[in-house]
C-alpha cells in the first residue's frame, strides 16, 4: 500500500515549528509497515529548513520515506496550480475523524487489513463489562468488594 504519514501530532507530539518527542510506537510502526514493502510518503505541512528538521529526526530514527509531500519521488511541482492532494491508498493522521489511534492498532489494522470498526467495538466490550466505578474512576472491584 502507498501510505501517506503526518508528522505533527502523528509521529511526533505536537510543538510546532519546533520537533515533539515520539508518539510512543510511532517509529517502530513506520519501520515494520517499512519492512512489509509499504510505500511511506511523509506528508506534513512543514517546507524548507522546517521539512528539512523533521526528515533529519525521522533519518536519525530509522525512517527513510519513499516520497515528501509528493506521489513519488521524481514528480515535478508546479508553482501554479499545484495540488499537494496526494494519491494514497491510507491516510494516518492526527487530524482525522476520531483521531489518531494507538500505533499499536494502527499496525493490526494495515497488517491484518482490518477496518477501525472491530477494535472500537471490541475496546466497547472491555468498557462495558467494568462497574461503573471502574469507568469512570478506575476503582475495581476488588477493592471494595470482598
């Protein structure tokens, strides 16, 4: 699959202009989706030197992307006219309808080419079968119950 990836918010918290720390997983995903032959294209809002600082984050983490901000590495932009709409099979991104999911899920979920749907329902399950003590403030039962 071609996979277009957010930085901001995504791989790394969000401190824009400046660099967040890692979204715990986040590299190790984007290496294994790597090693599977996934085709990773970093898309993020970030131009010039700011681009440049988060390609040389993901480098010094083991990322390298088969295109930035572009379909494949040889396309040509042009000034006038110039969507940045890209042709991705996936989108991950901080931004999208219900948020980013754990990587962990995100993972599980191109691997096993599953939809988002099982693991809300089944995360649902887990929820429902704790007191209402438990959800709301993480008491078990245990605790006060003998």
């Amino acid at each position: 699959m071609i996979i277009a990836v957010d930085f901001d918010g995504t791989i790394v918290e969000h401190r824009y202009p400046e660099i967040g720390k890692e979204i715990p997983f986040a590299t190790e995903t984007l290496k294994l989706l790597i090693a599977e032959k996934h085709k990773l294209i970093l898309w993020t809002v970030r131009e010039g030197e700011l681009l440049d600082n988060a390609l040389d984050w993901c480098h010094e983490h083991g990322i390298e992307f088969y295109a930035v901000n572009q379909d494949y590495p040889e396309e040509k932009k042009v000034d006038k006219g110039f969507s940045r709409k890209l042709k991705a099979d996936l989108f991950i991104d901080d931004r999208n309808l219900g948020g980013l999911p754990h990587w962990g899920i995100i993972y599980r979920m191109i691997h096993e080419n599953r939809a988002y749907e099982p693991f809300v329902a089944q995360r649902q399950s887990y929820a429902a079968k704790k007191s209402w003590l438990e959800r709301c403030f993480g008491i078990g039962r245990n605790r006060y119950h003998r």
